[in-house]
C-alpha cells in the first residue's frame, strides 16, 4: 500500500511534464508543418541542390 504512495505523485508528476511539453511544442511552432518533413523523402537530392535548397 506504501507505493501507491510513491507511484501516484510521481505518474502525475510525468503526466503533468507531458501536457507541459505538449502545450510548449504547440505554442513554439513544432506542429505547424506536418505534410513537408513526411514529403521531403520523396524529394530526389538533384532537385534539392538545384532549387537552392541542398549544399
């Protein structure tokens, strides 16, 4: 019984930490472009450095 006492303030505890960064990632702009980073793996590397966009 003595580690519920343990075990429940520390899984609010992460839980909290979860919905913390969950909250920062959207106010900071880390979900804004979901489609390109899954379409840049179709994208061919010659197309890339030729638009400008590779090394």
């Amino acid at each position: 019984m003595s580690v519920v006492f343990i075990a429940l303030p520390v899984a609010l505890l992460l839980a909290a930490a979860g919905v913390a960064a969950f909250i920062w990632a959207t106010r900071t702009g880390q979900m804004d472009d979901l489609e390109t980073p899954a379409q840049r793996v179709l994208l061919d590397d010659d197309d890339r450095v030729r638009r400008g966009d590779g090394e």
